[in-house]
C-alpha cells in the first residue's frame, strides 16, 4: 500500500480536521499553553467559518472528550432539541406528512455555540477572547473558499438573488458567486462574534464569567432576539415550494442548555469504545463491534470479498436496529444495553450467510416489537435547479450528472490531544449555507436537523415539542487502561459509523499505523433508508471505491450485492489522533479524500 501522506508523530500535541485552517488554529491554542479543550473550541469556531457549506454556529455538534485531570470521558450534547410549537398537528395544518429538509421549519435550536462555550467553561484554560479570535480573523479579513462551497454557491445564486437576500448578501460577491480560492469574508458573522465577545467581557474580567455571558448573548440576548424576530416575521420559501414562518423562537433558545452526559461503551479487543447516545447514531458503530466480535476478521484479510460481505451484512443489521429503536432517551425507552447484548448479538448474527440481505430486519431486544415507520416514495423536485437541490435535506450540492456516482459527503470533524492525555473528538455540522436564508445581521443560517424526525407518532424517534431529533453525527473516543487512545471522526452522514469502522479495524485488526488505516479502500451500505429527506434507499448496494480488485468486486456480485463503483478517494475524510502513553508518543492522521483535512503533530 502506497500512502499519500505520513501518519504524524510528536511529543506535545496533536490536531487533525477537515480544514487545514481549524487545525492550525488548534495548534496555535496548544502552544498558547491551552489545553486539548481549547484548541477544540479554537478549531470548532474556525470551521463555522471557512466550511460554510457544511456547518456555522446555527448548528449542532456532538463533542466527545477524555479528561485526564478525572479520568472520566463524557460527551456534551450540542443537538440542540425541536421548538415547544413543532408538534405533529403543527405539521398537518400545513399540509405536509414530512417534515421537509430545507427553509426554517425544520429548525432546531442552535446547539454548536452553546456546546463549545461548555467545553472551554468546564475543561478549558484560556479566555474567549484567546480561542475565538482566529475565527473574528477569517470572517472579518477572508480566507481561502473552498472549491465545493463555491460550486454549492454557484448552483445556489438564483435562489440567493430571488429569494434567501440575505444569503445573496453574505455569499455573492457583487451578486456573482465567488471564485473557488477565492478570499471570501463574512463580516456579519464577525462582526456578531464580537459583539459576543464585548459583552461577555462587559460582564466581569472572570474567565467562566465571561463564557457565561457570552451564553447569554446569544440564546438570551441580541442573537435570539434577531433569530426570533425574523421567524416571526418573515415567510420563507423551502423544499416544499412554499413559504412558511418558522417554529422556532426566542424562548426555546432561552430554555436551552448544553448536557454533559455518560458516554455509551462497548468492550472490544481490550478497548473501551465510547460514543454519544441514542439520540445520535453513536451506538450503531457499538453494535457492528458487538456483531463482528463472532467473526475472524484477520483470518478473511483486508478487503477481501469474505471481509467486505462481513463487514456490510453486519452494518446491514445494526442499522436496521438504528431505524427502529433509536431516539431521545429523555422521551423514549431506548433498550441499548440490550441491543449491545452479547447473547442478543449471537441471534443476531445468525442471520448472516454468504447471501446479501435484501430485507430491513431489525431485531426484538427485550422481546420487544420493532417499528420502522412507513417510506413514501420522494416527492419529485421540481422547479428550478435549485429547488431540486433544496428537494434532498444533505448539505451538498451535486450536479445532476454526478448524483448517482459521486459520494455525498457532508459535516466536519475535528480530533485533539495533548501531551497530558486530554482528548477530544467532535462532528460539527447543520446550518449549513444551503439549510435555511442567513439570518439579517448575524450571518449564519440555522440548522435543519428535524427533518430526521418522523411524523409517525409511537416511533422513538417521532416528532415532539422539545425532543432532540436523532442525528447521525457521530464522533469516536477509544480508550484503554483508564488512558485515551484514540479519538477520531468522519463527515459523511449516515455513512460516518461505516466508513469510521473501517478505519478501527483495519487499525486494531490488521495493524495499520493511523494514516495507512485511514487511507484503507472505503465503502458502505445504502441498504438502509437516509436520515435525510426524502430519505431514500438502495436494498444491497454497496458504494466502493474503484480501485477494489475486479475479482473481489466480481464475488461480491455472486453474492447478490449491487456494487456501485464511485471515484477512488471520494468516501469520507476520516480524521484521527492517538496516544501511546508508554512509549510518550503523540500520533495523527488525516485523510487525503477532499484534499482539505490536514493534521498536525509536534
């Protein structure tokens, strides 16, 4: 195996993301003197600006840490929950039976702000002002625009121009797109960035004083008033060809703050493997390692066809569970210990044979009787080119020509160590620039994540006042003998615990240093229905990339897998940092797919 890249190795500390910008300002929060947690929050705050595309402090993000100074791994939930007036009624009324990817009525309350602002108050070291001035910088003097948010831009621009103004405002330039490298500011949002930070330092010269203020501001104060006051007023046009006012309102964002919560874990190889709950898809990455642990994997080998049916047929039957049991555990009875039995897990596992699976076939933990909702077929996009793309709920904008061969990837991710241990992994994502319109004078848009909540009420995964709508954000925390190991996370939506997984196995199984796992031949399952409107599936597809072997593509046929070839390097963009405490060596990687992520270690 040739590698693009080396797996990176130091003594002091280590960044990887998928923007070579976030992780340089990570670092630069390491060689401050701050801590792992605040060169997340540096990193987090970066990537709302140069991945606008792909998130902004309108979204949400799962953040997964170790903290060596306790010993204890937790997780702060920044999915933030669905508005008290977003009630299945609510939705009828209008006469739609799903809640639609696009516009504002999908709208949840911002969590990504609130949850970095917790990480830096409760794990941190550094002031606000220290780990939010990169991203003032980016927003107010410009960086680099990446080539797939200038291409998400340019399909977008009729809509921008007729429709979302103060989108056109915030991402045309002179009412053109920008260029690809071109230097691209966004002055509201910087300019929202300070006024944040003048006045939580108005509040007091106290560090946690002043992330407290900051909180304040933005879910109680000049944020919330701008977010409510354009919702209330304002008809925006969706995915539904209509115009609707949005749900969302000052007051839920008041409500709202950030959980610190247990992580679920799971024992494999010696490992503890620990991610964010149900609400999340977290634990379906849990339950493949709890399905794989009956196989050999190391006898099959790396990426034969016996691993690669293994691998997807397993994926098959934990996903399928994912469908029907998952949801907010604060409003539903999520039976994880049971999915994640080992004696569940052996009946499971019977059900796999040399065959693809053609059917969905969640299983009956506690005896209990498994609920997939019903799938309508997609309602057909029509209109303009932009309504099609607003028609699909992904943050991605893909040319018609590409959409059945091209991967959609979506999301962040970001991994830090340090050199005392302090680990953490987080998946930023949603009010992406295609979600919703900018918000006048704060610029950023708001997320979309209830378009994963179902209108079919008795589902753990149903639609109500206050819920946390299940994610599909998915960050990794690995541990062993009370020390992190391991962090590490992918964009990729549904995909991320597929493509994640096999990066963990080709490491742990087969021995691959961080970048040579990480550059392993990627693929996974379509088998089971999108997150995402209009929530689409392909029963037995395989999406691998081309440079798999044609005889093991050829056997993967006879077994009755569709095989859908995609362009090499185009499956996720896994990036990972680990530690190896006894030999006192730092490790990173970062994937090569989008050439974008980078990492650093020194």
């Amino acid at each position: 195996m040739v590698m693009t890249r080396p797996e990176l190795r130091g003594t002091f500390g280590a960044v990887s993301s998928t923007h070579w910008l976030a992780s340089a300002a990570g670092m630069a929060m390491l060689e401050t003197g701050g801590n792992a947690f605040d060169a997340a929050v540096a990193a987090g705050f970066v990537l709302q600006v140069v991945e606008p595309h792909l998130n902004g402090p309108g979204g949400d993000v799962p953040i997964i840490g170790f903290d060596a100074r306790t010993g204890r791994a937790s997780v702060i939930c920044g999915q933030g929950p669905m508005p008290l007036a977003a009630t299945p009624a609510a939705f009828h009324d209008l006469g739609l039976t799903r809640i639609p990817g696009s516009g504002v009525l999908p709208a949840t309350v911002p969590g990504a702000f609130g949850a970095w602002l917790k990480l830096l108050e409760e794990h941190g070291t550094l002031t606000l002002r220290q780990v939010i001035s990169p991203a003032i910088g980016y927003a107010a003097d410009g960086y680099p625009l990446l080539p797939r948010a200038a291409e998400a831009i340019e399909v977008l621009a009729p809509l921008f121009r007729e429709e979302w103004a103060e989108s056109g405002r915030t991402y045309l330039v002179n009412g053109a797109p920008p260029a690809a490298g071109s230097r691209m500011r966004n002055p509201a949002l910087a300019s929202t960035y300070q006024r944040i930070l003048r006045e939580a330092e108005a509040a007091g010269a106290g560090r946690e004083q002043q992330i407290r203020a900051a909180h304040a501001a933005f879910y109680s104060g000049f944020v919330a008033e701008a977010i409510d006051t354009h919702l209330r007023h304002t008809e925006i046009l969706d995915a539904t060809g209509r115009r609707h006012r949005g749900l969302l309102t000052g007051d839920d964002l008041a409500r709202w703050m950030p959980p610190t919560e247990n992580t679920t874990s799971y024992h494999y190889q010696g490992l503890e493997v620990h991610k964010p709950g149900p609400w999340s898809q977290g634990p379906v990455f849990l339950q493949q390692l709890a399905l794989l642990e009956g196989f050999d994997l190391t006898a099959m080998g790396l990426d034969s066809a016996d691993y690669l049916h293994t691998v997807t047929e397993c994926a098959k039957l934990a996903y399928a569970d994912r469908e029907a049991w998952y949801g907010d555990p604060d409003f539903s009875d999520v039976p994880v210990t049971a999915l994640l039995d080992r004696d569940y897990n052996e009946q499971r596992r019977k059900l796999i044979d040399d065959r693809a699976a053609a059917e969905l076939r969640p299983g009956s933990p506690r005896g209990l009787e498994p609920r997939i909702p019903r799938l309508d077929g997609p309602e057909p996009p029509h209109g303009a080119e932009w309504q099609r793309q607003l028609s699909a709920g992904l943050p991605t904008v893909v040319p018609p020509v590409l959409a059945r061969t091209e991967a959609r990837g979506d999301t962040c991710c970001l991994t830090v160590t340090d050199r005392h241990g302090n680990t953490v992994a987080a998946t930023p994502s949603g009010g992406w620039l295609k979600s919703s319109p900018v918000i006048p004078g704060l610029g950023f848009a708001l997320g979309t994540r209830g378009q994963m909540a179902w209108l079919d009420q008795g589902h753990p995964n149903a639609l109500a006042p206050g819920k946390r709508p299940r994610t599909t954000l998915s960050p990794t925390l690995v541990l062993a003998d009370g020390r992190a190991r391991l962090a590490f996370g992918t964009p990729g939506g549904d995909q991320q615990d597929q493509w994640t997984l096999g990066f963990f196995l080709a490491h742990v199984h087969f021995g691959l240093d961080l970048q040579r796992a990480v550059e392993t031949l990627a693929f996974h399952s379509e088998h089971v229905p999108s997150s995402f409107t209009p929530r689409t599936s392909q029963p037995r597809t395989i999406r691998i990339e081309r440079r798999c072997p044609d005889p093991v593509t050829a056997e993967l046929r006879r077994r009755g897998h569709e095989v859908e070839p995609v362009p090499d390097w185009s499956l996720g963009k896994v990036c990972a940092v680990g530690s190896d405490p006894d030999a006192g060596l730092i490790r990173a990687a970062a994937s090569p797919r989008g050439e974008q992520a980078y990492a650093i270690a020194r």
